[in-house]
C-alpha cells in the first residue's frame, strides 16, 4: 500500500488527502496549527466550478469550452494554458465527486464572473457553495473559527440580501455551521472516514529524499515516509519573502497565520522550478485595532461596503483612483500603482468615505449602523474637517466628492465605469435608486483607513497536470506534488470569480492525491 503524506489541512490538503485515502494509500496529514482548516475556515467556502450540473436548474448554459474561452480571455502574466485546460475540463467532475465523495452538498450562488462582459462570462451561478450542516461538538472545535464570521450564514444569503433571523438562530441552537468551515467539516470527516490519519501541532523540518525522490517528512530526527504533498499555504506572512517576490507596498494578509513559506522553502530545497511569484490573490484591506488572530494582527477583506452607494475611495493625494465595486482583486491590485513623479504609491494609504446616510443605512466589517462611533472610524461635520483627520489636502478631496457627486446624479460614471458592469451592480444595494452610486453629500461624513491586502500569494512550484512538482533543471521531481497557494497558480494575474481560489486548487488537490496514491 502507498503512503502519502499531507502537510496542511485547509480545502487543498484535505481534498488530496480524501482522494488520496480513497485510491487505496495510508494517509497522514500534518497541520502545524493547533486547529483544522487554514484559510479555507476564515472564507466564504465558495468553489468557482464553470459548468457544474447545478447551473441548469438556475437557466444559465455553460460547458467547459466557454470556461477555458473566459479563462483565456483573462490571460495576463505568467499562465500555464495546460493547467487552465484541464481545470476547465475537470471541474464539472471534481464538483460531482465532492458532492458524492465527501458528503459535502453544493449550492449554486448567484454571484456573476468578475468579468462577466467578456467572452464566456456568465451573470451566476458558476460559484458553489456547502450547504448548512450539523456537526458533533467536538469536530466543531477542531476547525478554526472564523472572527470574521459571527452566525451561521450562508454566502447565497449574504449575496441575496434574505436571510431568515429567526432560522440563522435555531441554526445556531442546534450546531449548524457554515461557508468554508462547513466544507472543512465535511473534508475532514470524510478524510478519516477513508482512513486518514490527522496530526495537529506538527511542524515540517525538511524533506526526507535519495538519490533526488522524495519519499517523506523530517520532523525533529523522525522520518514520516510517503509521497509528499505540499498544501500549507503560501508566503503571505514572511515579510522577507513578500519583500523578495512581491515588491511594492507591503501588504495585510487577511487569510490564516503561519503562511510563512513553508511550503516554498522545501520545494526550494529540491530544485523546485518557479512560477507566478510575483502574484497575489489581492484585495483591500482594513485593520480593525486589538483584534488579532493567533496573537497576529487580523486584517478584514473589504468586499460589498465599496460597492454601496453613497461612498468612494481615495488614496493618500484625495483623488479616486479605481471603480470602487469592481471585485477585490482588481481594486487591491490597483492599489499597488505606483506614481514615478511623486516616487510613491499614493493607493497603498488608501481611505473609504461615506456619509451620514450611508452610515444609518449599512454596516461595515464590525461596525454596525446604529453602534456608536469607534475610535479607528474618522468622522467630521464637512469635507475639510475630514480631510485634515485623514491627512489629505483639503481642496482635492473636496474637488474629488464634488465631481464623484455630479456623476452619481447623473447615474453614469465615465471615469472608472462603476456600475456599469452586470458585477458592480450585483454587489451593490438593489433596493437603492442606483445600486452603487449615490452621492456624498449627508453630514457627518466618515473614511476609514484601507491597506493594501491579499488573501494569500499565488506564487510557488511549478507542477503538471497530476500535481507534481517540477525541477529547475527540466522533468519532475519523483515524490513531490504541491497544490493550493503553495503551488504556482496557472491563472497569471487573473481571479475568474466568487472561488476563484478555492475551484481551481479542488481540482488540482484531487488530482495530486490520486496521483500520489497510484504513482509506482
């Protein structure tokens, strides 16, 4: 029987470890945190899988040929076309075996394409997502809570707008959970259901290899045998290697700790060619102070607030900078744009302003409409007030709300085009006049303060279409696979849609641990 051996246990290393288990190999995995489920448990738990069998019942057509068309239309930087083929290919199949193989149940979300207007861009339902599930107590507390995420909700909800509050709470009276730790859930029972072995607060040393094969894991002086898959993130959390591959501003992780690299440092050790390094799942951040995770800071993913209307970004000169609704990957890339006259990048200190209405009306990472006023939110009866609480010249952020309002009473936006994308508009507030502009116009007015972040790195090893990791020098490294943020994404710059990270790394693990089970 073959061993194979998994380190981390977020949705990458538990879905090779269920593929694995169930081809017949003796299945370890190894999670140096003390709980389960990495990045994936702090997530909506959304799956990006084009053609699924679910998208017929909502009346929206896709097959594989009109993914990998959208997939191509997305290509920029550093892409790997037989990976993206195959994800295109594999992921109508790889969501029917999750469903059956794992216990896990999808349901669509009506979320659209990131680019929805280019060709093969769907208006929803490509998104997957776990159903609410029922969990014994003690798996429960094996999986990593999600600050982030405080009841039971589901991201179709959420993406909605309904919600039962009389149902969120009977869900959480009777240990319903949900998003990505619903799919944690269902991984991990279905891993040790297929015989899988789990340890938690084990740390990987280095590779055991002869002769260039890899065929196990140091930990201290002991020697875990097996083919190795690499699933433990990327490097997010090392600011020397950030420094090194991402260049620019530094960024605010907003995904799990201990992405520090570990994953890229034994690929390394063996040869690993390179790819993608310079990429990041990128996003707005804001940094709510005291609240941590781990005992490091916690940074929130700013998503649906931008789109509202009522409110706009600007950077560090008080000038707009991006189309605030478009999705978080492009607007915290946009963030990275560097200004060569001021030798800068104005975006990387970035705010968010809104107005009294926007404030009464809707609620933004912890804070609620109708809570008191925090500390961290600046608020100020005019535009000048709140400009010297910001630090930015008076004059042009009034110059920058005055045209912003002009444009929103107009309905049209010819400066970043916001809301005129079937996305923009998805995100914002259906029930206003204008689902994401509106002016800033109500006293007091309020910005809080927006960084540069990602949810994890993109860059890593080089692998085939079985998962397994490529040498520097040409051919493959016998032993060695990597999946997830600690394997290079084949998507370059892209991020097709609402899991866009998780689809493709379903795909990629299941394939790995398959191969990994059966490789002589």
């Amino acid at each position: 029987m073959a061993s194979v051996v998994v380190v981390g246990s977020g949705a990458a290393g538990l879905t090779a470890a269920v593929a694995a288990a169930q081809a017949g190999a003796e299945v370890t995995i190894v999670e140096r945190a003390s709980v389960l489920g990495g990045t994936t448990a702090l997530s909506g738990g959304l799956a990006w899988m084009p053609a699924n069998r679910l998208m017929a019942d909502e009346g929206v057509d896709d097959s594989p040929a009109e993914a990998r068309q959208y997939l191509r239309a997305l290509r920029l930087g550093d892409v790997d076309d037989e990976l993206v083929d195959y994800f295109a290919e594999q992921a109508p199949t790889v969501a029917d075996w999750m469903d059956s193989a794992t216990g896990l149940s999808w349901q669509t979300v009506p979320y659209p394409d990131y680019h929805p207007e280019l060709p093969g861009g769907k208006p929803g339902h490509r998104p997957l997502e776990p159903q609410p599930r029922v969990v014994p107590a003690e798996l429960d507390q094996r999986i990593r809570t999600a600050p982030n995420v405080t009841a039971p909700i589901t991201y179709r909800e959420l993406a909605t707008g309904y919600f039962d509050r009389d149902e969120v709470a009977a869900r959480t009276r009777h240990g319903v959970i949900t998003m990505g730790r619903s799919m944690i859930a269902s991984l991990v029972e279905a891993a040790e259901a297929a015989g899988a072995v789990i340890h938690v607060g084990v740390g990987v040393d280095s590779l055991a290899q002869s002769g260039g094969t890899v065929n196990g894991i140091r930990i201290g002086d002991e020697v875990l045998p097996g083919r190795v898959i690499l699933a433990s993130g990327g490097f997010e959390r090392d600011p020397a290697l950030v420094q090194a591959f991402l260049g620019g501003p530094m960024t605010s992780p907003v995904g799990a700790p201990g992405m520090d690299g570990t994953a890229l440092r034994l690929a390394l050790a063996m040869g690993a060619e390179l790819g993608n390094m310079a990429e990041a799942w990128w996003c707005p951040a804001m940094t709510v102070p005291g609240e941590e995770i781990d005992g490091q800071p916690f940074h929130r993913l700013v998503l649906t607030e931008r789109a509202r209307p009522r409110s706009l970004m600007v950077d560090s000169r008080g000038r707009r900078f991006a189309n605030e609704a478009r999705n978080y990957n492009d607007v915290g890339r946009a963030m990275h744009a560097f200004d060569p006259t001021g030798f800068q990048y104005p975006a990387a200190s970035a705010w968010l302003l809104f107005d009294g209405g926007y404030r009464r009306q809707y609620h933004l990472g912890p804070l609620r409409r109708g809570g008191p006023d925090p500390d961290w939110l600046r608020r100020a009866d005019s535009l000048e007030e709140l400009a010297d609480a910001m630090g930015v010249d008076g004059e042009e952020l009034a110059a920058t709300v005055a045209r912003f309002n002009r444009l929103a009473a107009a309905g049209d936006d010819p400066d970043f085009g916001r809301g005129r994308s079937i996305y923009d508009r998805f995100v914002g507030d259906p029930a206003a006049d204008h689902p994401t502009l509106g002016p800033v116009a109500e006293p007091p007015f309020f910005a809080v303060r927006l960084h540069p972040g990602c949810l994890g790195t993109k860059g890593g090893p080089r692998t085939d279409t079985n998962g397994q990791v490529r040498h520097q020098n040409g051919g493959l490294i016998e032993g060695l696979y990597a999946v997830g943020n600690a394997a290079a994404s084949p998507f370059g710059a892209a991020y097709p849609g609402a899991g866009g990270t998780i689809g493709p790394l379903l795909v990629a693990a299941h394939a790995a641990g398959t191969a990994a089970a059966e490789a002589s």
